[in-house]
C-alpha cells in the first residue's frame, strides 16, 4: 500500500498557530505587542506569513491591530469575559443535550480528559481542557451549531488563560469535568447540560464577577431546576 505524505504546513498556518498556542497558553500575555519584524526572526520566515498569520488572528478576535499601537494581544475585561460566555453559556450546554440524546460517541472527550490529567505543564493541561469542550458540543449533529461555539473557542480560552494566571483552578475544574462526562456517558442529557451550564457560570462569575451574564441565570430547556442549582453551588469552568 502507497502511503500518503502528511502535507506540510504553509509558513503562514505555522505562525498562525505557534502565536495562538503561545496566546492561549499565557506565553504571550495581554496587551502585549507583536512586532512583524521580531516575530519574523522568532520563525525564520519573512514579514509576509506573519502579517498573514496576525490578520487571521485579528479576525478570530485573539489580537487587535490598530493603526497606532500596532498589533497587540487583546485585552480581556469583564465586558469581554460576558460577552464571550454568554454565547457559551446559551449554546454549549444545549449542544451536548443534543450530543447525548442522540447517542453520539464521546470518546475523544474521555481522552482530551485523561491528556489534561496526564499534562505535564500547564500549557498542554490548557490544550487538552479546550479540546474536551469542543469534544462535548462538536457531536451535537448540527454542524452551524459547532460552527457557532467554535468562533468563540479562542476567546473563551483567552480568558480562560487570563483567569488561571491570576488564580489558578484546575483540580477543581477536573473534577467538574469528570462529573459532566459521567453524566453524559450515563445518558443523562437535561443532568450533563444543567452540570456544563453552572461549570461555565460559576468559572465566568469568579473569575470576573463584573460580568453578570444575562444568561447565567438562564435555566436550560428541560434542565431541572434543583439539579443545576445544586451543582451550581459547586462547580466552576474554564
């Protein structure tokens, strides 16, 4: 059998990811400026791919280019923070009720849990948290719907990064994801929701608690109510 050669990445996919991962993982931190010039002899490359790479990432809503300051990782505020999961917090949950109502396999969200728990430092435990989110809603079987939660995905992990620079939280994070998959390998589609639902409230509400979202007080569809309020009182998110 003729094996087929894994396609090498373009310069300008390779500095578009290297400077996300650096972003989401707190290397690069906010408000800090990303100079074409330096960047290009941080990877070898000319100024082209990374002017590419920095507009990509401009309109993923990772960076701001201005046309004074230049480029610079954004900021996170608590506007930002409410923004971002306000959409998680109306669509993330529902899609992994979705997901588990219709039995789809959640396989790749017991492995991203068991990489953050194996991580040796903290940037592959933030990969691997992101990925276990994404495995929860990306088998809802509306295909917008996942489109829809992965244009925040940056973001929401952005202030993530920010929040678990000045207070870090992951063990109890790991447990609560650990009791959102339990619920959702049980079947348990209105308990898995309610459980994400109050995990990414509770996250949002300590680590910037101006950020009162309109939807976090929200019960879910079907949810129900003593069950959610109950974990609410425990969880957190990321």
């Amino acid at each position: 059998m003729t094996s087929v050669p894994t396609p090498i990445p373009s310069r300008t996919q390779y500095v578009l990811e290297e400077i996300k991962r650096r972003i989401l993982t707190g290397q690069l931190t906010p408000g800090q400026a990303l100079v074409e010039t330096e960047v290009a002899a941080q990877f070898g490359v000319s100024k082209t791919p990374v002017r590419e790479a920095l507009k990509t990432l401009a309109g993923t809503g990772l960076v701001v280019m201005s046309q004074y300051k230049g480029v610079t990782v954004r900021m996170v505020d608590a506007d930002m923070a409410r923004e971002v999961y306000d959409v998680r917090l109306l669509l993330e949950p529902e899609a992994l009720k979705r997901a588990v109502r219709r039995g789809a396999s959640l396989d790749a969200a017991r492995d991203a849990l068991t990489r953050a728990d194996d991580a040796a430092d903290t940037a592959e435990r933030s990969l691997a948290n992101r990925e276990f989110h994404r495995a929860l809603y990306l088998p809802c079987g509306n295909p917008l719907l996942g489109r829809m939660l992965d244009e925040v995905r940056d973001q929401a992990a952005l202030v993530s990064a920010v929040a678990w620079a000045a207070s870090p939280s992951w063990e109890r994070e790991a447990g609560e994801h650990r009791e959102i998959l339990r619920l959702a390998l049980a079947g348990d589609a209105d308990g898995a929701a309610g459980a994400l639902h109050a995990h990414i409230a509770s996250f949002v509400q300590r680590a910037f608690p101006d950020a009162q979202s309109d939807a976090q007080s929200d019960t879910q569809p079907g949810a129900q109510p003593d069950a959610r309020s109950e974990v609410q009182g425990e969880d957190g998110q990321e």
